[in-house]
C-alpha cells in the first residue's frame, strides 16, 4: 500500500487531468523550450574552433624553439640516408650536397632540393676531395653502402645535433651536440 501511494504522489498532474503524461508528448511539439543549438551558435563555436587551430601551431613553435633543430637534423639525416639507399639500389655512386650559403640539401640532382631554416647555424665536414668550393661539399655514398664520410652541424645558439656518417658502413647517427 506505501508502494501505491508513492507512485500515485509522483505522476504529474497534468496526467490525472488528461490522462496522459508531459513524456508522452514529442519533444519536437514541446516548444520553445527544446533542447538543441541554433545554427548561429554552431557557427560560432565552428569559428572559435578555427581561430583556435589557426593561432595554436606558431604558439607551439615558439614554445619549443628546439622542434625545428631537431626537425631540420632529421630531414638531413632522412637525405643521406635516401642517397645511401640510392646508391645500393642503383649500384652507382650517389652524393649528397649541402650549400651552406644558400640553406640547402639535395641528393644527386634527381630529387628535389631541401631548404633549411635560415636561423641555424650550418657546417659541413667532409672529405677534402668533395668539397666543391668555400660553401659546398658532399658526402658520396657507393654501391656497397659505404661512403666517403663525414658529419654535418646543425645548432641554434650554443647547442645543436651533429648527423655523422661513417666511412666504412656509410651509417648514419643523429646525436646531439654541444659548442666546444
């Protein structure tokens, strides 16, 4: 008999006037009071988003001034490693050329030039038979994987990652590196 009573105490009153319940009525005939957005709000959520996504990666750039250091070793290390691997696959001498003076890399003429950002400081050692000038030099890969050796320096202020290559097996390490 509690039972009852309780039940009885919590339906609504518009069901013992009408017989049905507020429920059972379509949320979509409830009226002004619907839940939901309006199209102008989804809007502006869509545009704060986009604002958002815009401003959020220089900030992040800015935040971590190491990022683009270490991006820029491994786009080199990525180029000798893909002129390592061109000279094995194409059984002839392969050589990758840094131009200190104008920021940029490429792997035997047949692939696309690399830039690299204008704020790191550069330097190539090579072999003294490929440097081609004051500002140019390569490290040349052969058929067997080996190469003519050397490492390039990449740093921003006084540290930075040197990108070795070893003569005798041609592997290339990315370690990082400190002014001396």
């Amino acid at each position: 008999m509690l039972f009852r009573a309780l039940t009885s105490h919590r339906e609504s009153p518009e069901k013992t006037r009408t017989g049905a319940s507020h429920s059972s009525v379509p949320r979509w005939r409830l009226g002004p009071l619907s839940p939901g957005f309006t199209l102008l709000e989804l809007l502006v959520v869509l545009a704060i988003a986009t604002l958002l996504l815009a401003i959020t990666p220089p900030l992040l750039t800015a935040a971590i001034p190491g990022a683009e250091l270490k991006a820029s070793a491994r786009r080199v290390a990525s180029g000798l490693r893909l002129a390592r691997e061109e000279a094995i696959r194409s059984g002839r001498d392969v050589a990758f050329t840094l131009d200190l003076e104008t920021r940029t890399f490429e792997v035997d003429d047949r692939f696309r030039k690399e830039k690299l950002p204008g704020d790191l400081e550069l330097k190539l050692e090579a072999a003294e038979t490929e440097m081609l000038d004051d500002y140019r030099g390569a490290v040349r890969f052969y058929p067997d994987g080996s190469s003519t050796g050397g490492r390039v320096i990449l740093a921003l202020e006084d540290r930075g990652y040197q990108v070795g290559v070893q003569w005798l097996t041609g592997r290339i390490l990315v370690t990082p590196w400190k002014v001396e």
